[in-house]
C-alpha cells in the first residue's frame, strides 16, 4: 500500500497517532500543538521535547521507513527525503555511524594536539621567556580549537539535524576549511613576519567570514557551499604537495599520505550513495578516512615542530 508514499501517511499518523501498527503515545495532538484528547502531560515527554522529535518528525521517520520498505520491495532504490538519505535511528540518533566517527575525530584531535602542546613544552627546549622556538605554535593551537569546534559540531549535528545544528555544523566546518588554507600558505611559504601573516590571511578570512554569513543569513545553499569547501581543500592539498616536492623536509612523506589520502577522501563527499543497512553511506565513510589521516597529520606537525626547532637552534649557536 503506498498511501504511506506522501503526506497521506503523515497526515493520518498526526490524527491517529499511529503509522500502520506502531503507535506513538506522545502523538495525540494536532500538528499546530493543540492537544486531541488530553492535557499538556500527553503531548510530548520532555526528553523527546529536548531532542526536537515531536509527533511530526517521528511521523515523518516512521512513514519514511515504511515507504522505503515498500519501495525496496518493489525492487526501487532508496531516496532522499528533504536533502536527507533514508537513516535509522539509534537510541534517537539520527546517523549513529557519523555521530561515532565524528566523535573519534574529535578525540584523534584532541590527542594530537595534547601531544604537540606537551612536546613543545615539556621535550623541547624553550627560550629564555618559557616560550617554544617553534615559531608557528600559535597558529597551531588556533588549528586545533577551530578543528575540535568543527568535529563537536558535526557529532551534534548528526544526533540531530535541525536549522541550528546544521548551520553550525556548516559554519564550523568552513571555517577550519578556510583557517588551514590560510596556514597551508603561512607554513609552505615561510611567512613568519606578523605583517605579513596578517596581509595574507585578512583576504581569506573576510572571504571565509562572508561565506558563512551568507548561509547563515541569506541562504543555505548547498550547491554553492560544496563548490566553495571543494575549492578551499583542493587549494591547500595543492601548496602542501608542491612543497612536499621542493621542500626537503624530513617528513614529507607524511605530507604526501595526507595529501593523497585527503584526495581519495574528498571524492567519498563529491560521490554520495544511500547509506548500507539504513547506517553508512559516503559521508560516513568520509568521516572514517580522516580519522587516520588525522594521527598522521598532527605526527607531521609535531615532526616540524622539532625540525623548525632544531634548525633555529643551530643559528642561535
């Protein structure tokens, strides 16, 4: 029966509470909050009000569900509903796959750069004002804050996807997008005057800035997003390539696999497939690839830091 192919079922499931046999206690009110046969206590539990799965969004899922069992019966493949690829929930979380592995990229980073602080201060030798040599620090420690923001972000997201979780999931990750192509330039370059950092970076960052602000306050348009990050990763995987070729860095070899394996990477979100068994689909396994280029990528920061360091060591002698 495909009247669950529309809003039919919805509609129904709003005056019914129910999606063929599975019933919703909390759904027994109209889709503009008034209560059908009872007072506020029968509406929604506060956990589901916290989560924002009111009697419509579990409507919505269920009629979902049951319309992609129909379709796959019939031999059709899934399809997306509202810009969303057919997920199942866990415990209420909308995509558990990339919820777990934005979250082990938030600890890979996390670990990465505890390990680069603690190398920079406790195994390295310090100036005589307890400052490392290591002169792009700061701008490390800028990279990791702004990258765990962006992973925290994306873990919030897919729990659950509404208006303000996905602009700032959005947002966060165009700014870590934006802030690495500016230190791809610094780092490759050499750029190490405060000046000159500041005239190279001001360009990107207004373009950064009015990108999100664009989405936030314009339109959230996704197309255009996808041209613009693709742009920014593709351009900082280019200047880390061309000076991994050129630069005789110890280890630059760790700069290729991260400049390789980001490529191979970026097509899992150029590439987009419905999810295997309603959990994994390409952005997933997206968010799986980084995890290890994640540990290879602080291992090169922290090979630098001592390469830089001990180069300027041997000046100051």
């Amino acid at each position: 029966m495909l009247w669950y192919s529309s809003r039919g079922c919805i509609g129904q499931c709003e005056k019914t509470g129910c999606v063929g046999e599975r019933c919703f206690s909390h759904c027994r009110f109209l889709s503009d909050g008034a209560s059908v046969d009872g007072p506020w206590y029968m509406q929604e539990p506060l956990y589901l009000r916290w989560k924002q799965w009111d009697c419509q969004s579990d409507c919505r899922y269920y009629c979902m569900l049951d319309r992609e069992r129909d379709r796959a019966g019939s031999g059709q493949d899934p399809v997306k509903y509202h810009g969303k690829w057919p997920f199942k929930r866990v415990y209420g979380i909308q995509e558990p796959a990339s919820v777990a592995l934005s979250a082990l990229n938030l600890a890979m980073h996390f670990h990465g750069w505890l390990s680069f602080f603690i190398l920079l201060h406790y195994k390295l030798p310090l100036k005589a004002d307890k400052k490392p040599y290591y002169d792009y620090a700061g701008l490390w420690h800028i990279y990791a804050l702004v990258s765990l923001n962006a992973w925290l972000w994306s873990v919030v997201f897919h729990s659950r996807d509404v208006d303000f979780t996905e602009k700032l999931d959005y947002s966060s990750a165009v700014a870590v997008l934006g802030y690495s192509l500016i230190l791809a330039i610094l780092r490759s370059f050499n750029v190490r005057a405060e000046a000159a950092r500041v005239m190279v970076a001001a360009p990107l960052l207004a373009f950064t800035t009015t990108h999100i602000l664009y989405l936030n306050n314009f339109k959230m348009d996704y197309g255009w997003n996808m041209k613009v990050c693709v742009f920014m990763a593709v351009a900082q995987l280019l200047i880390w390539a061309v000076w991994a070729g050129v630069a005789r860095h110890p280890s630059r070899w760790k700069l290729w696999l991260v400049v390789v394996g980001g490529s191979f990477a970026m097509l899992l979100e150029i590439y987009d497939f419905p999810p295997y068994g309603g959990f994994v689909d390409a952005h997933a396994l997206w968010h799986a690839t980084t995890i290890p280029l994640t540990y290879i990528w602080w291992s090169f920061i922290k090979d630098d830091a001592e390469f830089r360091t001990s180069n300027l060591l041997k000046k100051v002698k």
